[in-house]
C-alpha cells in the first residue's frame, strides 16, 4: 500500500492510497492530529503530532493502522 498525505485544509490533511484521493484524513483539533475514515465511525485515537512532519514514519503507521482497521 503506498500512502501519500497532502495538504487539503487548514488543519485538515488527505491520505491518498495508490495515487488516489481516500476518504481517510487527518485533522488538528486543539493541536492534537487524528487519523479517521470520514463518514463512519473508524477513527485512530493516536496523537500523530510527533510524526506529522515526518513524512516517511506518518505514512508507514497510516498504512499499519488502514490496514489493520479494513
């Protein structure tokens, strides 16, 4: 699975899976950033803050956790 986050909003980040847009995303609420699935009720309750500017670590924990969540 090759993952790719990119710039969609102020304070809100898209994960796109194989080159294409998904509808998983990455919000900053109060300075915490947390992985969902918009419209349902998957959600990563983990603070991806320490990663978020670390490209090659936030991609391969958003592939562990898609993967284990589908």
């Amino acid at each position: 699975m090759n993952i790719k986050v990119v710039q969609s909003g102020q304070g809100l980040l898209s994960v796109m899976i194989n080159n294409q847009f998904s509808d998983w995303k990455i919000a900053n609420r109060s300075g915490v950033w947390n992985l969902y699935k918009a419209e349902t009720d998957l959600k990563w309750d983990h603070n991806l803050a320490a990663v978020i500017h670390k490209p090659d670590q936030l991609n391969k924990l958003i592939a562990e956790f898609i993967e284990s969540a589908e």
